[in-house]
C-alpha cells in the first residue's frame, strides 16, 4: 500500500480565510484550506508557525533531492566524514531518509 499524498503546494498563510482559527494555510490559489494555525501573540508566533507549515512542500521537495544526491555522493565516495555513521545518529543520508520517512507518516 502507497503513503497517502498531500495535497501539492505552493501553500500560503492566509489572515482572512481561516473559519476555524486565527490563519489558514491553503493552497496559493485558495481553493483548498490545509491547516489553521494559533499562536499567541499572533503578530509572532502565530505567524512565524503559519510560515514553516506553508513551506512544507517546499522542505519536503528539497529533502528528498538532497536525499537522491547523498545516495550519489554515498556511491562513489562511501569514506567522505559526513557520510561516516554517527554511533547516536547513523549517516546524513539515514537521518535525512528518517526526517523525510516522518513527515510522510505523519499526514
């Protein structure tokens, strides 16, 4: 069974679409609402929230092609420091194979 897709970005955080809460992330074109975002005081981190959940699609983009360029890098160059397991850790490319595994989980 496939992961469950999320709705494609660009997001957005909106002021005055939200029904439910104090901003709405939505799709750019405002057709569809994703999340409402509270945070007091709203000013700093209502919005602060409300701009890194709109940005997910975007991280989420960047982490897997970071993720297929480290299994490039891995492939021809195993002994580079970076890609040496951490004892607490384990190497970039599982963490970030990790970090991208739950945020899909999550959804």
């Amino acid at each position: 069974m496939s992961a469950p897709q999320s709705t494609p970005g660009p997001w957005i955080f909106n002021e005055t679409r939200s029904s439910r809460g104090l901003l709405a992330i939505t799709t750019a074109d405002c057709t569809q609402n994703i999340a409402d975002v509270f945070g007091l005081p709203l000013a700093e981190v209502g919005h602060a929230n409300a701009a890194l959940i709109a940005r997910a699609p975007d991280l989420l983009a960047e982490c897997e092609r970071l993720r297929a360029a480290l299994a490039d890098v891995n492939a021809y160059f195993v002994t580079l420091q970076d890609m040496q397991p951490d004892s607490q850790h384990g190497t970039v490319g599982e963490r970030v194979r990790a970090a991208v595994r739950a945020a899909l989980a999550s959804k």
